[in-house]
C-alpha cells in the first residue's frame, strides 16, 4: 500500500532520504515487516528469571549522525530509530536477555537482526555487515550478535538501533529513553 493512500503527503513504504554521514534512510521496509510478522513468537519462559544486567549495543562512543523522531520523508513521518557512526566491522552486541526472532537479510534494512526482549520489547540492529547469531538463539546482555556494516539502503557505515513496543513499525520508542531506564546513556 503506498504512502499517499495513508495520507502521508508523498511518503512511500520505500521512502527514505539521502544523508552524507552514513545514516540511513530506509525506515519502513514491506518484506522485513512480512518477515518480522511471520517469525514464530517466541516462547516467553524466561520472563520472570532474576533481574538482568544491560549493556551498550556498541562498546565504543560514536557520534549520533540521525537522531530519533527527526522529520523527514518515512512512512510515519520521522526516523524511528537511533543512527551511530562506526566503522564498518565494529562489533554490535544485545543490550538485553532475549530471543532472535529474526537473522538475515532484511530488505532495506539489509543483514539485520530483532531480538524480543524479556520486557518483550523489539530490538533491531539494522545495516551489519556480519551476523553472528541465529534465529531462536537466546542471547543475554553483551552477546555479540554481528558487525556493523553498511547493508541495504544506506549510504555509509553505521549502526542504525530501533526499539518497538511491539513488531509493527510505527510502534516505537525512543531508544536513547530505553537504554536510560536501564542506565545506559548511547
């Protein structure tokens, strides 16, 4: 369904903008959305284990090249994730315990992987250049899952970290808020 059926003054479920400091562009993408709704939900048994320990999603500091909720020309009308400059190959790691719902090739996206987590929270590292896990992995905090790459629509290195409330895009929130609950600052 096109952007202009929504009422979304132009925007396609493609759109993406253009950026010369490697932020992505691609925030809606029709086959990651099919895939992400057709992967089997994850059985939610370790809920209720001990509190868990967080980690940052990249060791090193980066430089945030596209915050979220900045306006431009995406499906919902703003990026809905956070975009961190890093080489190419920069080890990506889960912030939390969860469950790989989703490994591979992700359209627009490009090699990307979600985890559910144990808050039963989505979480996608987008544009990898590795991944290292596999779906129905359990992953804890500081498991590394990939390398940060510049895969599908991107123009440049990066790590672009979303978090949805729950599969469907246009369910996000604010990823920087997310990891400061859990006291991590990106």
């Amino acid at each position: 369904m096109g952007g202009a059926a929504l009422g979304l003054h132009g925007a396609t479920p493609h759109a993406w903008a253009e950026d010369t400091d490697g932020n992505c562009g691609t925030e809606y993408d029709e086959e990651y959305e099919r895939l992400l709704a057709a992967a089997d939900d994850p059985e939610d048994g370790d809920r209720f284990l001990a509190p868990e320990s967080w980690s940052r999603p990249i060791r090193r500091r980066a430089r945030v090249t596209m915050r979220y909720r900045v306006r431009g020309n995406w499906l919902v009308g703003y990026h809905t994730g956070i975009d961190l400059a890093v080489p190419k190959g920069t080890p990506v790691y889960s912030v939390g315990s969860g469950t790989v719902v989703l490994a591979r090739w992700s359209g627009s996206y490009g090699k990307a992987v979600t985890i559910k987590m144990r808050d039963s929270r989505y979480v996608l590292y987008a544009h990898l250049s590795r991944i290292s896990v596999t779906r129905g992995s359990k992953v804890r905090a500081g498991t590394r899952i990939g390398s940060s790459g510049s895969t599908g629509r991107s123009t440049g290195p990066h790590l672009h970290f979303e978090v949805r409330a729950r599969r469907q895009y246009g369910s996000d929130v604010d990823p920087a808020k997310y990891l400061a609950r859990h006291g991590l600052r990106l």
